[in-house]
C-alpha cells in the first residue's frame, strides 16, 4: 500500500484545480478506491476528498431527474422521485453491493467503478487493464463471469455496475466538469470498449469530475424493471442482468428500452430486441420474439457460452414482470 | 482539522458520545483507528476488503464499514461502535435478543451483525424475515448461524412472523 497525502476539498474549484497534476484520485465514498488502494491497483501520491462538495442532490430538471455525482446509493434507492418515477433505477441500486457499502457509495463512484475481473483484482497472473501489455488471463483461463460482447484479445472483462445498465437503458447523460469547464455525453458513450487501451475503463480525463448524471424524461422510465441473475441471492456481481422499459399505449409498445448487464465490456444496450418490440402488442409472443434476439453479436470465450440463453431468458422474465406492474 | 504537512493529519471525531481528538496517518482507516489508536477492539478486523461486515459501526446514524474508510474523512462526524451501545453495563435490546436466540457461536461477526442491525432496524427494513435476510447480507458468519440472527433482529423490532 503507497502512502498518500490527503487534501479536503473545499468547492468544485479547489478540486478541480487539485486535480490538475498527475498522480491524484478523488475520493468520496471511497468503497471501491479503498479496495484498489489496498490491493496495490491504485497507487495515487495525492487524494483528494471530494465527499463534502454539494453535489448529492436529487431534483427534477426539464421533466427529467438530475442526480448529483456525490448522492449516496441508498438515498437515491429511496428517494421517491426515483422510487416511483424511474423503478428499474431503485431496483438495480438495492440489488448492488450491500447495505453498508450503498450507505457510503456514491452515484458518480458507481460509475468509475472497476471491473471485478479476478485477474485485475488478484494482480498474480497478466492483466492488460491492471498492467498494459503483460497479457490477459481471462482469454484461455477461468472466464465463465467475462463478457460475451465488446471483448478483444487484449481483455474480457464485464463491467459490473447494476445501475450504468439501467441508466443506459434510459439514454442517461453524464455531467463531467474540469478547469476548462463542463462537457455532457450520452452515459453509453461515457464507457470505453477494450480494442485498444483497456487500461481506460472510460474516456475521463486526467483532471475531470463526474458532476451529475441527467436521466431525461420518458413514459417508459415508469414502466420499467431490473432483473438481476446472481450465484448467491444477494451482495454479489450479476452473471447476467437485464434492465427494460416499456412505454405502452393503445395495445401496442410505442418505444422500449433493454440494456443489459454482466455480459458487456461496458454496459450493452440491446437495440435488436428494442426494434422487434416497437410497435407490436405487449404480449407473451412479442416478448418471446424480441427476447431471442438478446444474443445476437454475441462471441463467448469457453466458459461463458451459457450467458447467451441465460440473458435470453432474462429479457423476457424482465419484460413479462414490466407487463404485469400497475 | 490540522494538516501537520508531513503524512499525519489531527481531527476530531466523536465516539459514542464523546468528542475525541486524533492524530494519524492520512491513510489510516476508521477501523484501523479505532482498534490500534483508540483500543476500541470491539469493532472486528474480518476481511478488511468491505466483505464480511465485521467492522460495521454507524457514522452520523448510518451504517458503513468501517475498513473502506479513511479515519480523516470523519472528521466532525459522530461515530458509534458496538461498546457504546450499553454505557450503564445492561444490554442494549439487540444484544439481549442475540444471548436470548443462541444468535452466535464463535462471536467474531457478532459486533457487526448487532451495529448492521441496528442500522438496519433504522432504516425501517426490519418488516419480515425475508427482508432482515436481504438487508443483512452485508454481514457474514462462518459458523452460519443466521437462522437465529435473523430471530434475534426480527425479536428486537418486533417483526411479526
């Protein structure tokens, strides 16, 4: 474990200007720093305490909801806003982590989070994302919890954030502040694919803050579901998940939203099923239908073909259960 | 909050009620500090990766664990660990109702099932069983004796069966 100097921030602008010099983290809740810390993965000379900055409200904004980076994820779990307006957002927070670590975890920390790839965290065999060049372990080795899509040679590992999936289901936005001032981007794009550099898990920039993340307004957001498919029933990382929204009116889906987790490099939309259940009647056939088509693109290395029907399945436990909600 | 400018920092923390002033490494952990600078050994060092919930103590009434902590962020905060859960030397309810359901054999967990409890009952997630079971899985036990953790909890606050 490096030793590190500490520094409390007193605003954005003092961090930001902190921020500015190679070889500083922020840290806020500081649940997944700590475990990088401790593990030898991040080694930072300066940390920077971001945790008292006012950026941890929840508040409606042009009919949508913005989330302030800093919004511990048990509050925003209860906040009735998201509780009621956007269910597959409170639904994938309460299935992350546990009840300790969502008290002190951030929103914009959730999303910087690093893969749980047992050969990045270990740190005993090759990682290109933990040493660039050394290799990957995961291409020939224990790979039944990598992706099925996004993955090259130089790395497979899923991205593990519940709730990236459904923000990217909703066409959420990310807020990123630096020195220069302030740039947003479609969360999808937020979160980089491994073909080259899977060292960078995203394209922030040395210097840049996760100021806030805009979820805009849809009629689907209400009608929406995390399903979350695990090896023990709680406190553990998804195998697969599936995060849907419908917006249904007149007998017929007008626009539907699937993303899913467990089996992407980063979280992975699924724009086929989406095409197949726009338009169509909200019934067991369509969902069946759109549901087979979760898998396609999909590559599987040896021990993970099984995520192809299992995710399958999941789209269409996860779209039956929306149909069913009030 | 002093900076001495060389790798150690003085803050103030309150501990169960009492306002305490610390010095220490910008590195150190809460639970690091309140088991090696504080001797508040009642708090457990399990896993220390934020797995097993041993070193679960509230800050300003929440739980967290306290090995995924710095000690200098809770500056100015309130903290309260399982020894002051009993100040006149009875039994804070939640302990009572673990000796009252056999809820522990080694004991190791046990601080942290109690505190995590605690949190839990606080949060209002103490509804049903089934609820206890999904909001205390932030604390394991190896001798796996939750079946009468959860009775214990579920006793305490008066979850109905």
């Amino acid at each position: 474990m490096n030793p590190f100097t500490y520094r409390r921030a007193r605003d954005a602008r003092d961090a930001l200007g902190m921020a500015s010099n190679p070889g500083v983290s922020f840290i806020a809740g500081g649940t997944d720093f700590m475990q990088l810390w401790k593990a030898g993965i991040s080694a930072p000379d300066l940390v920077v305490d971001i945790s008292r900055l006012a950026l941890d409200t929840v508040e409606t904004y042009g009919g949508g909801v913005r989330i302030g980076a800093l919004a511990r994820m048990s509050d925003v779990a209860d906040h009735p806003d998201i509780r009621d307006g956007y269910p597959v957002m409170a639904q994938a927070l309460l299935a992350s982590a546990s009840p300790q670590v969502r008290n002190a975890a951030t929103i914009g920390g959730n999303l910087l989070q690093r893969t749980r790839c047992v050969y990045f965290r270990s740190g005993a065999l090759p990682c290109n994302k933990r040493e660039p060049g050394s290799g990957c372990s995961a291409q020939e080795g224990e790979n039944r919890q990598h992706a099925i899509f996004g993955a090259s040679t130089l790395c497979a590992a899923a991205h593990a954030s519940d709730l990236a999936v459904a923000l990217v289901a909703l066409d959420a936005r990310v807020r990123l502040a630096s020195r220069d001032g302030e740039r947003t981007l479609a969360l999808e794009d937020f979160f980089r694919s491994p073909d080259t550099q899977p060292e960078c898990d995203t394209v922030i920039t040395p210097g840049e803050l996760i100021v806030a993340i805009d979820v805009p307004a849809g009629a689907w957001a209400r009608h929406s579901h995390y399903l979350k498919i695990r090896d023990r029933a709680s406190f553990e990382f998804a195998v697969v998940s599936a995060a849907v929204a419908l917006d249904v009116a007149d007998g017929r889906i007008r626009m539907a939203r699937v993303a899913a987790g467990g089996v992407g490099t980063k979280p992975w939309r699924l724009r086929a099923c989406e095409a197949a259940l726009a338009g169509a009647p909200p019934d067991t056939a369509t969902f069946t239908m759109a549901a087979r088509l979760a898998g396609e693109g999909a590559r599987p290395l040896r021990r993970n073909a099984f995520k192809v029907e299992l995710l399958e399945r999941a789209v269409l436990r996860a779209l039956k259960t929306v149909r069913e909600e009030p | 909050m002093t900076d001495h400018r060389d790798d150690r920092i003085t803050f103030t923390v309150a501990i169960n009620g009492h306002s305490r002033s610390i010095t220490t490494h910008a590195c150190a952990t809460l639970l690091d500090v309140l088991r090696e600078e504080l001797s508040l050994t009642g708090t457990k060092k399990g896993c220390d990766m934020g797995a097993c919930g041993a070193c679960t103590v509230l800050v300003d009434g929440r739980r967290i664990k306290s090995c995924l902590a710095l000690a200098v962020m809770q500056d100015g905060r309130d903290v309260q660990t399982i020894e002051g859960l009993a100040p006149d030397g009875g039994f804070h309810p939640l302990q009572q109702a673990f000796i009252d359901h056999d809820a522990l054999q080694c004991g190791y967990c046990t601080p942290g099932q109690i505190m995590s409890a605690i949190g839990l009952i606080r949060e209002g997630r103490a509804t049903s069983e089934a609820s206890i079971r999904e909001y205390m899985s932030g604390n394991l036990c190896r001798c796996g004796a939750y079946p009468h953790i959860v009775a214990a909890i579920a006793d305490a606050a008066g979850t109905k069966p």
